[in-house]
C-alpha cells in the first residue's frame, strides 16, 4: 500500500490513542483486562500482577506521579485569580466536596454498624473519592458546552482529591508513623524544594532529584504511604497565574516549571494508570460480598445526597452559585460524582490487606461505574443537555 494510504489510517490510529489519552481510557483497558484476566486464570494473575515487586513499583513508585498531578491541579485552582483563590469563590464546590465525602462515608459505616461488620469499618474512605477523568467525561455528555456543572463538577472533584489526600495521609499510614522521621526528612526536603525556586531553577527534574527523593523516602520509612511523596514539593515549583487553561484561560507566556512537568508526565502517568488498572482491579466475581453492595451503595446514593444536601445548604447560607446549577443539575452532577474508580481502587488496597475484603471492596468501586448510565439517563430524560432554561435560571 502507498504511503498515502497509509495516511489515514495513521490519522485515524493517532486520534483513537488521542481519545484514549485525553479520557483516562487506558486505566479502564487495565481494569478489564485485569477484570477478565483474573477470572479466566487466577494462578497467573496472582502470579504476576500481585507479585510485591510489580505492586510496590506501580502503587508505591509510579502512583507517585499520578498524585502530583492532582496537586498541580489544586495549586493551579488556588492561583490568585483560580476558582478556588478566595473563600467565596471556593465555598460552594468545597462544601460540596466536602458532603460528597461525609454523606456517602457515613452511609458506609451507619450500614457496617446495622449488619455488626465491625472488621469492615476500616473501609469508610474508600466510597469518598471522586475519579477526576471519568466524572468529567460523563458531565460532558450529559451537559451541553459551557454549562456551569461542568466546572463546577470539576473544582468538586479538585477539592475532593485535596481532601482525600490529607485523609490518606492521616487515616492510612503505610506502616507505624514515626514523626521524628517524617519531620527529620520531610523538613530539609521541602526548604531545599523552596531554594531551588527562591535560586530560579526551572527544571522540574531538579525537585524530583533531590527533595522529591528525599520527600518519599521520608514517607516510606515513617510510615506514611509513599505515593504522596511529590503533595509537599509540586507547590514550590515555579508557575504562573496565566497558566489556568483547565478553567479556559490559555496560557500566554512561557511555560514555568509546574506546567512543564504536567506536559511532561501526562502520559507517562496515563502507561501508570493502565499497570494501576492491570495490577489492582483484578478481582474474581465471586469475590462480591457485603462490602461490595456497601461500597457501591455509598458511591452511588451518597455521593448526589451528600453534594445536593450541602450544596442546599451553601446557598442558604448566602453563598452564591452559578447560573444553570439548579437543584436538577446538581443531583445529576452528584451522580456523575459516584464514579470512584482510580483514588477508590487506591483506598482499597490501602484500607484492607489483600484477601477477601480488599477484593470486595475492589469490586464495590469498579460496580461505581453504574452511576455514568444513570447520570446519562437521567441528564436525557431532565433534558439537561438541550435545556437553554438551565443555562439561566437557578432556585
């Protein structure tokens, strides 16, 4: 075939990856892959992707990135000028983060209570995560373009990433938490981190090198879960406000550090998210169980009770919203928000050993996924995506 044959194809090939890419997609190619691999030879799954070199490469080395990524979100919403800068601007979505997090956590431990499973409590943070990529995925399907629960479901899950690290780190210590340790590391990690940006260094591989290193070790060996390690050192990072393209504004000058090292890992974290998808969604379908109908439960009911009941009463309280956030457009974009995959998938393996509450809970937050039909279906039927009403009004 000639070379101009071969074109479209090429074309055609670049934009699937393209899709791929820009939807988190290859995270739910692991996932399935691992779904079905799982259940058709459980001797090699376990084998392979649960060998400990194969997890502690991918969930304590590679998700390093996968959260420093969501840092730089949240710094970039936190610029002065961002969405998030001022206690008024953020009041809404953060409260409404915050009832997306306590609602379902709470349906999660009040029903481990009445069914006496109190092994399983240790698991109320797994239903309190957001997964960024997906929620907004369904939002703007369901939503037409410029509508205000696309941002809005976009600074939620932002401060739901905040808050769910500061959870991780609090509530799952990756071992015995030694504060003489965190501190004797994390301290000169983080004034080193601020003199390279006080001295100009520009190069994000320079805070990676040296404070990063020394951030996650200080995390590994005082017991506090690895992955974090890049939370302290992404905000010295040098940036600009005019960075803000996730909320529509397009940079105008040169690139600095915090930007380019997003340029830089976009991809390589999406190859993690796929080994994250591969290693720890793999579980077997008999492995459903009380933790599952809970988990899912608490994702798919609690996350729009929690998010429609706070975001109530933020309004009542004189905080204002935007125009087309009307009670309908709420309870769906709360339903969007049910989807927990990725920072779920990662509470799980945190909160339970491996064994059969870590495989049910796994299974809890893959059947999350049930919320995208519903939040499409609904969003349809409330006509959202074709309502110019909701675009103007709000109650």
């Amino acid at each position: 075939m000639s070379p101009a044959g071969d074109t479209p194809r090429l074309a055609g090939a670049s934009a699937v990856l393209q899709f791929l890419l820009d939807n988190s997609l290859l995270l739910v190619i692991g996932g399935v892959t691992a779904l079905i691999w799982a259940n058709v030879d459980a001797a090699s799954y376990e084998r392979i992707a649960h060998h400990p070199a194969v997890h502690f490469a991918v969930n304590d080395i590679g998700m390093v990135f996968f959260f420093a990524l969501a840092t730089k979100e949240v710094c970039e919403a936190m610029m002065p000028g961002g969405p998030l800068a001022s206690p008024r601007q953020a009041a809404v979505p953060v409260f409404a983060a915050m009832g997306g997090m306590i609602v379902p956590a709470s349906i999660y431990v009040g029903t481990a209570h009445l069914l006496g499973e109190v092994e399983i409590y240790r698991g109320w943070a797994i239903p309190c995560a957001t997964d960024i990529a997906f929620s907004y995925l369904v939002a703007r399907m369901v939503f037409p373009r410029g509508h205000a629960a696309i941002p809005f479901l976009l600074l939620l899950a932002i401060a739901d990433d905040a808050l769910g690290l500061i959870v991780l780190a609090v509530f799952y210590p990756s071992g015995a938490v030694s504060l003489t340790t965190l501190v004797s590391w994390l301290a000169p990690a983080m004034l080193i981190a601020w003199s390279l940006r006080r001295m100009g260094a520009k190069s994000f591989w320079l805070y990676l090198a040296l404070p990063g290193l020394m951030s996650w070790i200080g995390l590994y060996s005082g017991g506090l879960h690895p992955a974090l390690a890049l939370v302290p050192i992404v905000p010295f990072m040098p940036h600009r406000q005019s960075e803000l393209k996730l909320f529509g504004r397009q940079p105008t000058v040169v690139l600095e550090t915090m930007h380019e090292f997003e340029n830089w890992w976009r991809i390589p974290v999406q190859l993690i998210l796929l080994a994250f998808g591969l290693v720890n969604a793999g579980v077997s379908f008999s492995s459903v169980g009380a933790v599952t109908w809970i988990v899912a439960a608490s994702l798919v009911i609690g996350k729009p009770l929690g998010i429609s009941l706070t975001t109530a009463i933020a309004g009542a309280a004189g905080f204002p919203r935007a125009d087309g956030l009307t009670a309908n457009a709420i309870l769906v974009t709360g339903i969007a928000a049910g989807i927990g995959f990725t920072v779920a998938l990662f509470f799980a393996t945190a909160a339970f050993p491996p064994g059969a509450l870590q495989d049910q809970a796994k299974m809890g937050a893959l059947l999350s996924f049930l919320a995208a039909p519903i939040a499409l279906g609904l969003g349809r039927y409330l006509k959202l995506r074709t309502s110019n009403s909701e675009l103007r009004t709000s109650d």
